[in-house]
C-alpha cells in the first residue's frame, strides 16, 4: 500500500501553494506517496499553474467553492495511502517532517492522529499546535482569555505527546482511524473541523498526538478576518461543534459558552465596522 497520500485545498493562494509544494517534493523524498491539490474555484492561477509546473500532483478543479471540508473529503476518497495528512496551502514543510512523523505513527498503532511545532512566519511557535477539546468550561475560559489549559502550553515542546485537539493546518490520520470514524463532517464550511475529527478520534478509541517535527505556518492567507463572512463561519463553527457534541448537557452548563460566542462574534463584527469606517 501507498504509504502517505497528501491533501491540500487551495483557494487563491498560488504562490503560497507553489511553495508549499516544493516543500512537500522535498519532504517526500524516500517516501511513496501521492499529492492531491483540490482548487475551490480559484479567481487566481492556481490551477493553470499547477497543472504547468507540477504534473505530478493530482489536481482537482471544483467549479464553486465547496468548502474546506467537503474539498478534502473529494479528495481522501481517491486517494490511497496508509496516512492521509491534511495540509495547508500556506505552510512550508521541513525536510524531515514526513519521516519523522510516520515512523512515530508506525511504531504507535494506537495513534489515529497526529500534528507537529508549527512556526509562524515570525518565527515564533503558534500555540494552536496543541489544543484541548473546547468542552464548556475550557471553552469559557478560553473566551475570557485564560488560553493554558486550552493550548496545553504546561507540555514541553521539544517531547511527543498525547494531546486532544489536532490542528488542520497539518493534520496526519491513520487511514483505519478514518475509516472508523468517519470523513471531516461536511456540516463545517470552515473552521472547526479539525476538532471537531480530533474529538471524533478520541471517542473512537484512539490517540492524538503532538511530534515535535515542525513546519511554518503563516496563517490564514485563503481567508480575510477583516471580512464579514470570516466572521459569520467562524463563530458558526464554534455553534455546530458545540450543538453537535454538548446538545445533551443542561443550559446551565451551554447557554453561558452559547452567549460567549456570540458576544465575541459581536465584538468582532464591531472591530471590523469600526476599521472600515476609520479607513473609508
């Protein structure tokens, strides 16, 4: 069997996609693998250059944009590989991280996921490398600014660990385990999904973990978080994810974290008037 089968949905980033996929040729090096490259319905020339340039790749031009989600499952349903690794289109993969990571995956049968130190264009590390299923209260408090037990930040960053919430930025599954529990769920346009998976991984009886091979990251570049609609899907992911999962708990323990996100989306939506209004 193919060992690793790679995924990246791209929409309107080619030239951070053209980078990435050298990356990912040089990462793959000693490696039997394939690439898939599922273009949401670019305006750029995304896929008249990656059809030019990478022939290699498997190339999937979607006529509208379907979503991160739905583009990934397109393509996990071709794909063949022992692993599926979800991937970014604005990331850049280190030379070893493919091996180091499938060789830990390897030697872990229980490992269903896994993710890896990922950088910022900055060069500092992202905290969202490590994340804690947000249940009510980690949700809570991450909302009133108390980040450590949602990042995990008292794990060490140069140690493998077990962690909860696997970030879709690089997003390494054991096909079994996806086999078991099901592709991304299609209800998450954006956002979400990844732990919403991880939280589907971890029901299912297996482990998600953190290897400390990196990547760098820089971070939303297919989305505007000035933009409306940033705002619309992103806070309503955290309202499926949270309609999905606690829908059985009492409204003592939903209603404060429901009111949080939408408070928060409020203040969002209040920042980006605010901005439009200062720069028109």
């Amino acid at each position: 069997m193919m060992k690793l089968s790679v995924v990246i949905v791209n929409y309107n980033v080619r030239q951070y996609l053209t980078a990435c996929l050298d990356s990912v040729a040089r990462a793959l090096d000693g490696i039997e693998g394939e690439v898939f490259v599922v273009d949401n319905n670019s305006s750029d020339d995304s896929v008249d250059f990656v059809s030019r340039h990478y022939p290699w790749v498997h190339l999937i031009n979607n006529k509208e944009n379907l979503g991160f989600s739905k583009a990934n499952n397109i393509a996990i349903r071709q794909s063949v590989g022992e692993y599926v690794l979800l991937l970014n289109p604005d990331t850049l993969v280190d030379k070893e991280t493919f091996k180091g990571v499938l060789q830990f995956m390897d030697l872990h049968p229980e490992a269903g996921g896994a993710g890896v130190k990922m950088y910022n264009g900055d060069g500092t590390i992202a905290p969202e490398s490590r994340r804690a299923v947000p249940t009510p209260f980690v949700a809570a408090r991450k909302m009133l600014g108390f980040t450590k037990s949602y990042y995990m930040s008292y794990l060490s960053w140069d140690e493998a660990a077990q962690i909860q919430v696997v970030s879709g930025a690089f997003f390494m599954i054991r096909r079994k385990a996806l086999e078991q529990v099901g592709l991304l769920d299609e209800d998450f346009f954006m956002y979400g999904e990844d732990i919403d998976l991880s939280y589907r991984l971890l029901k299912g009886g297996w482990q998600n973990w953190y290897i400390p091979y990196s990547i760098i990251h820089y971070k939303g570049q297919s989305t505007k978080k000035s933009d409306f609609r940033y705002v619309h899907v992103f806070y309503q992911a955290m309202l499926i994810f949270f309609r999905k999962h606690y829908s059985h708990l009492s409204l003592f323990f939903t209603l404060p974290v429901k009111c949080a996100i939408y408070f928060r989306a409020s203040l969002a939506l209040v920042d980006i008037i605010r901005k439009k209004l200062h720069l028109g």
